[in-house]
C-alpha cells in the first residue's frame, strides 16, 4: 500500500494506492562508476547509495475517481508526500499514464523523511 498526499492542506489532496505485484517499489541503485585504465584494468568509484537516487514505478487498478484525483495532485502539486513499507518521503510525481486497465505511476524521491 502506498499512500500519497499533498505537502499544503488539500481536501482532496491525499490517496491511498494498493499496488501490484509487478510495480518496482524496492529500487535502491548505489553511486557507482566504472573507468576503465590504461593498463587493462578497471577503477570503480563508489559513492554510497542515496534515497534521492530511487525511483518508484507503481502499477495499480484504479478507479476513475482515484486516477482523476491523482491526475489533479500531478497537475497541481511540485512535492508530494509518498509512505511506503520503506517510510516516509518527499518525492514527485514524474508521469501518470494509462496502460489497458492499469495505471502507471512513475515517482521521483527527493529524500527520505523518516528514520
């Protein structure tokens, strides 16, 4: 489950989505960089891992009430609130687009706003 609100006072500012179990909710990519070297090698850098780096994609059945209401919550809003199992984040919504009878939610972390 994953709910989704407003960061100002909005009536019709919040909604919970239950997901499928094809949406990608668990995506933690590291900083990592490969540079390969002069004598055949490799030097990898790498810098840690960052809740900003994540991106959620979520695939949900939706009615057309709720996918409205998440339409308008993208039109309107730059900073979303995002609870997931993973805690509570700041993100953006990135896209909102209809595939068959599903909706695909694409959401961009800005930082994570729980311990």
């Amino acid at each position: 489950m994953i709910a989704i609100s407003t960061l100002t006072q909005n009536s019709a500012g919040h909604l919970v989505i239950h997901e499928k179990k094809s949406s990608d909710l668990n995506n933690l990519p590291a900083r990592v960089a490969r540079t390969k070297t002069l004598n055949g090698g490799v030097y990898i850098n790498h810098s840690g891992v960052s809740d900003g780096d994540r991106t959620l994609s979520v695939v949900a059945l939706m009615t057309e009430t709720d996918r409205a209401r998440l339409v308008n919550i993208h039109k309107t809003e730059t900073f979303v609130r995002v609870t997931t199992p993973d805690g509570v984040f700041q993100a953006a919504i990135s896209s909102v687009r209809r595939q068959k009878a599903d909706t695909i939610i694409t959401i961009l972390i800005k930082e994570k706003e729980s311990a």
